[in-house]
C-alpha cells in the first residue's frame, strides 16, 4: 500500500493509499480515517461505501464523519465506487461504468474483467485493512444511494461479518428502478433471476441472521420515488419480520449535505452496536 | 438577488445566490447558510472568506461549520474570492487575477476594472445581507490563508464594524511574502507605502479600536515558513498592546482538514462576542 496523502483531522489521520487489488485486479484508491484512540489500541471498522460518480474522496471532505469518529474512536474506510483507469471498461453515462461499479461482481464482457466490487469490498477490504492498521475484526458498514444499496446487500449477504448496517438514501430495490435494472442488465446479463443476489429487497427475504437495517430517507430527495423506492424494502423486512427502521428527514434531499447532517448519528448508532458486540 | 442552491442542512438552509455586485461590476456567487432559529428570529452573521483558488463552495462543502452554526444560531455568509468570467482580467498562475482577489481594491489596470473585493466585502455585502435576510447588524468575520488576510485587514480596517474577527493559518504580512507582494504589486502597484493599508502587520500598529485577533496556526502548514508567517503579527501587536491569540496546532497543514478540525471553536468564539455585544 502507497500512502498518498497523510493528514491531522481532529486529533487523528485522514490517510488515502493506493494499492493494487487482486479482486478488481488493478489499483484502487482507499481513505483510511484514524481516530486518535488508534495511536494507543485498536479501534473497530465503519465501512463506507459512495454513490455514483463519487471516489473514495467525496465521503472523507464532505460528510464531517470524522468528528464523530474521534469522538467515539472509529476507524473509516472509505473505498472507491469502480476500478478506475484507461484499461478498464467504461461507459460515457454517469451511472454504468467507472464511479457505478454498484458493488456487484460483474459476469458479462467487458466488465466481468475487472468489476469484482462485491468480492473488494466484501473480502479483500476487511482482510487488507486487519492486517494493516491498529484495528479489532468488529465492522460496521454505511454507505448512501448505490453505495447504501452495496452497504445493504454485503451485510446481507455475509451474516456475522457486520456488526451493524445502515444507509443514506439507499437503492433498496435495483430490480426494479432504471439504474439498478441498467446496471445489473450490463454487469449481470438479462436473467433477472441472477440479479436478486444483488437486490436487498430480494436478499432480506431470505436472510438468516436478522441484522437490524437502519435507514435515512430525505423526503425532498429528488430520486426518492423513481430509484430509491425504501417502501419497497420495508414491506419486504416487515413481512419475515426482519428489522427495519426507515427515518424520513422531512426537507432533505440526496445531497451530501443530508449526510453530513445525520452522519453523526449513524455514526453513534454503529459505535453502540460495535460495543455490544464485544 | 437569483437562489441558485437550496437544501436543508442540519435543521436550516444552505443556499447559494448569484447576484450583480455593484463593487466588482459583475455577477458574484454568495452562499448564506441559515440555521434554524432563523425561521423566527434574526440572527448574528459569520462572514466567512476563502483562501486561493476557492469559490464559494470550498467552505459550505468542506468545512462541517453548519453544524456549530445551527447549534448557536448564527448564519455564515461566504462569498466568491474574487470577480470572475470570460470579460474579467485573469493570470494563468492560481495566485493572482481569478479565485486570488486578496481583498483589495484594486488601483492598476487591467485588475482596476473588476477587482474590488475590499469594497464588496466591507461595504456592498453586509447591506445586501441584512437587507435581504433575517440577521441582526452584529457581525463576525474570519477566514483561511488568503481569507485570514482579508478577515484580519477588514476587520481592523473598520472599527466598529465587527464584534469579532479570528482567521485559520492566515497571511499575516502581504508585504513580506511572496504571495503577498505579488499580488499586492499586481493590483496596487509598485509602491509599497500604499500596501500598508491591506497589509494585517501595519495596520495593527496604528488601529483605534484594539479588536482582540484570533488566529490558529497548524505547525505542520506547508506554508508556514514563506507565506504566513505569523509571527509578525504577534510581535507587532504585542508592541502596541493589541490583543492577539495565536494557537499553534500541531501536526495540522493548510487543508480543510485544519479548518474542519477548529471551526467549530471559532464559531463559538464568536457567538460568544456576538451575544457580548448586544
């Protein structure tokens, strides 16, 4: 790993590296947070997963996470949204391609060559970031509109591994909205079947281990009724008695500065549910 | 006055206008954040300036300072850090013409058209302001680098004006340090008697009104050594008995993560010297 930038943030490390991936098979980009905690013992993980367009910059200058993170002694990684570069497939649309991996390992040509943000994110981030850095195994992951969507899905999909989920304005429902259907149709092929593996509305259906989903909806959101839909993933919780908690924030939109506003909280929420877990 | 941005941020508004400014002669972008208690009382006004390069987004963006002013009920106006467009002059370099105005009224052609962001700043826009929004007339001012500069010089250039004034890694001495003399020969010309008079280190030593200077500085700012400097404030003031607070941070640099970090100090500095004043 190739530390490129190095920064005190209260009283901690805002650090980024670059580090060459087995998963995507390429360089990625990553945003590790230290709180000052971590100078003296080891601290647990909050992953943070972004949207579309975004890099592993957007999270760690605007959200003003790291406040509550030094307050309650957190490490944040916060990751990149696609393998990135001129050898990677991409797409001129903002919402396939470089900055939309949308956390799915991807089995159609070209993506299937590097699009692997699932197994990145779900395998070899945790493995990478415990053998690195003064952190416990305890995990906590977040993420807002497609990244709340992968935040959903991964902790979903991997009982135990989670201590705690929660998201910002997630895509609760990729089959069903324009950019989940165009996403998955690219990375997964037209067989809607293989899709409900990447669908939270889908995968809490089955889930064995009822992890509590907590989520935060901008009722100003201007994405809210066309491709984040969160009635869909409550109706769905609520009928196998999954735990679901959905906060409708009246006036917010899907901007960072929804996040920024409820980040501490959420932040609160995982570092109580990282304690119980000890 | 045109509402070019509007978005709830903890509990208030962040907005952003564009508006004719009589000062510049153009069009100048304006962001205002609101904070809740707004909605049925005035309140006090930060004014915020940004440093090098920045717009008015740098600050509503990345600095978190919505939070503390919600918590205190104190709206932050920050705008634009100089005139801007394809009819304005500008230099290729990032330290003069466009997003470098260094708050100066400007004397020397070409910047003699447009640049007057001393005259905009302590003049056209706390009328706007409180013309069109619902602030009190006590008011704040602060900024970064450049911004510091300008907080400090208008500050002590208008006593009376400003119950507080504080700055982050400011330039202290424009007519010492590189930025500073280019810039201030650039817009004022070569004679240096007429920097004084927007230069923080000359004009304590003749100030009327004795404005304490709040100032932090992180001791790992980059620029600390060549631009800064300000050590030369502090000495100037402590020889005439001006009140100066210089707070040596350490481990910070010049970024936003600096700001970030101590801002929430700073805004309630001056919401205490706001509440002082009534």
């Amino acid at each position: 790993m190739e530390r490129i930038e190095h920064r005190v943030c209260f009283g901690g490390w805002q650090n980024v590296y670059s580090h060459r991936s087995h998963a995507v098979d390429g360089a990625m980009r990553l945003a590790v947070y230290l709180p000052p905690q971590a100078d003296t013992q080891k601290v647990p993980v909050l992953y943070w997963l972004s949207g579309l367009t975004c890099t592993e910059q957007n999270f760690i200058t605007k959200a003003g996470a790291q406040r509550y993170a030094a307050e309650h002694g957190m490490a944040i990684v916060a990751c990149d949204t696609s393998p990135r570069g001129g050898n990677v497939a991409d797409d001129s649309t903002y919402d396939l391609g470089q900055g939309a991996g949308f956390y799915v390992d991807a089995t159609v040509a070209p993506w299937s060559r590097h699009y692997r943000m699932y197994d990145y994110v779900a395998h070899e981030l945790p493995a990478l970031i415990e053998k690195n850095f003064p952190v416990t195994n305890r995990r906590a992951i977040s993420g807002h509109s497609m990244g709340g969507h992968g935040a959903l899905t991964i902790a979903l999909k991997n009982p135990g591994r989670y201590c705690s989920v929660s998201a910002f304005a997630p895509i609760v429902a990729p089959s069903r909205v324009p950019w989940g259907e165009r996403a998955l149709s690219a990375y997964l092929g037209r067989d809607r079947e293989l899709w409900r593996a990447y669908d939270a509305t889908e995968l809490v259906q089955t889930a064995n281990e009822k992890i509590p989903l907590l989520i935060d909806q901008g009722d100003a959101d201007e994405f809210l009724q066309t491709q984040l839909r969160p009635e869909l993933l409550v109706t769905a919780a609520e009928a196998v008695g999954h735990p679901v908690r959905l906060r409708m924030r009246h006036g917010y939109d899907h901007s960072y500065y929804f996040i920024a506003s409820f980040i501490g909280e959420h932040i609160a929420y995982h570092a109580k549910e990282l304690r119980n877990a000890r």
